[in-house]
C-alpha cells in the first residue's frame, strides 16, 4: 500500500515513529481502534480536534482506491 505523505507522516521523533495524521501527534491507529470499538468520525474528531475531517476522508479515499486496486 503507498502513503499518501500529504495526510500520513511518520518520523521517529513523533509518537515514536508511528505513522500519524500531518501536523498532529495523532496515530492513524488510534482512528482505526476508534472505528473498532464503534465509534463515530465525529466522536473520533471530538477527542483529536487537531485532525481535520479532510483528513479522515482522505485516508478512507485513499484505502477504498488500494482495495479496489487489489481486487481488480
């Protein structure tokens, strides 16, 4: 899967490397682990508002593009 670096960053100097959204300390995980435990988007951006909606649906384009790319 590529990384859109324009949403996605990662360096060892924030969250320890983890890949988190541009210009916050928020681990993609985290969104992921919101989503699981039934959350909302809204309910995900209450809690991190330095994460932009743009973002969430940026990242969720992005992952819809590579699945389709799998299986096509």
């Amino acid at each position: 899967m590529s990384i859109n670096f324009s949403i996605i960053s990662k360096s060892p100097e924030i969250m320890g490397g983890s890949p988190v959204f541009v210009g916050t300390r928020v681990p993609i995980q985290t969104f992921f682990e919101y989503l699981k435990a039934g959350d909302s988007i809204d309910d995900f951006l209450d809690g991190f508002p330095t994460v932009t909606k743009e973002q969430i649906m940026t990242l969720l384009e992005e992952i819809r593009q590579q699945i389709i790319e799998e299986v096509a």
